[in-house]
C-alpha cells in the first residue's frame, strides 16, 4: 500500500513539473519552469520519499525490539552476536551466509537456497549498503541490516526478486576466512 503512495507522490510531482507549462489565447507561453525549478521539485519528491522510507524502516526496527545504529546514509545495523575474528577491510575476500527479505517480511534470497555470498570487499557487485555494513563489522559476526533502497537497488529493483525502491533486511553470518 505505502509502495502505490509513494509512486502516486513521485507521478504528481512529475506532473506538477510538466503543467506549469501554459499558454494564453494567443499561444504565448505565461510561465515555463526552469531547469532549476524542475530539478528542485525532483529533490523535494524524492526526500519526501527517502523519509517515508525512514520512517518505514524506524517502525520496522520497533516492532521488532532490535537494537541498531543508523549511518549518515541512512543504513541500519544490529550485531546480534559479536565474532571473534578481525575487522573485515576493503580489498578481503568476505564469505557469508544470509537471509533478504523485503520490508512485508517476504524472503527473496538466502544461502540456504542460494549458497554462500562471497565477494571482495570494495570491488563492487553488491549493493552498496551491504558493502558499507560489511566493513563495520568483524569475522565472525552474526548481524540484522536494513539497507535502504537508494543503497539497495533503487528505482529499478534487480529485475529478478527485489521490485523498484525495495529497503532489504538482511540477517548476515560473517565467516571466518
């Protein structure tokens, strides 16, 4: 329901934009926004969004009783248990058995019916709030992440499982390397 809101927001700021266009019974044009004007209504659409989303994430986090620290981007991270490995750095082979789901609680992926996640850290082709959460934490370690769609997969989704402007929750174990 929140995701159809959201797009209905998005689509009436698109077509704010694109009526301010008008012409008098000569065909004069009266006002014709700007670059600036049109760029500045995308913005205030898409923070609009971005806070819903927080807020939709704050509440997630709530009901649930996790303890989490939030980043400047808006990523949330909970260590459920504590490894006792070392702090994982860019340029590491990190290998981790997950769980995603969407924020409804619907599983899309996970090693069970995926295998093992691995990947350089640094080195890109995952999403980047997972990589952001990844060096934040320590082989070893069993943790929740919320990730953002903007830090996810965004307005797209991935084509696959995940729909446009998806925040993914995922619950990581970190394996010792």
């Amino acid at each position: 329901m929140r995701f159809s809101f959201r797009m209905l927001i998005l689509v009436l700021s698109m077509g704010f934009i694109f009526s301010c266009i008008n012409e008098d019974d000569k065909g004069d044009v009266i006002y014709k926004p700007s670059a600036r004007d049109k760029e500045l209504a995308l913005l205030k659409a898409n923070k609009y969004l971005l806070k819903l989303e927080s807020q939709d994430i704050d509440n997630y986090v709530r009901r649930h009783s996790w303890n989490m620290v939030s980043t400047g981007s808006g990523l949330r991270l909970g260590i459920v248990e504590k490894g006792s490995g070392k702090a994982i750095k860019k340029g590491e082979l990190v290998r981790m058995d997950y769980e995603t789901r969407l924020i409804d609680g619907s599983l899309v992926y996970s090693s069970e019916n995926d295998g093992t996640k691995s990947f350089i850290v640094g080195h890109g082709g995952i999403e980047s709030g997972l990589e952001e959460a990844v060096l934040l934490m320590h082989y070893g370690d069993e943790a929740n992440i919320i990730i953002p769609s903007h830090l996810a997969f965004g307005l797209l989704g991935d084509q696959k499982s995940i729909p446009s402007h998806a925040t993914l929750i995922y619950k990581v174990k970190i394996l010792n390397n």
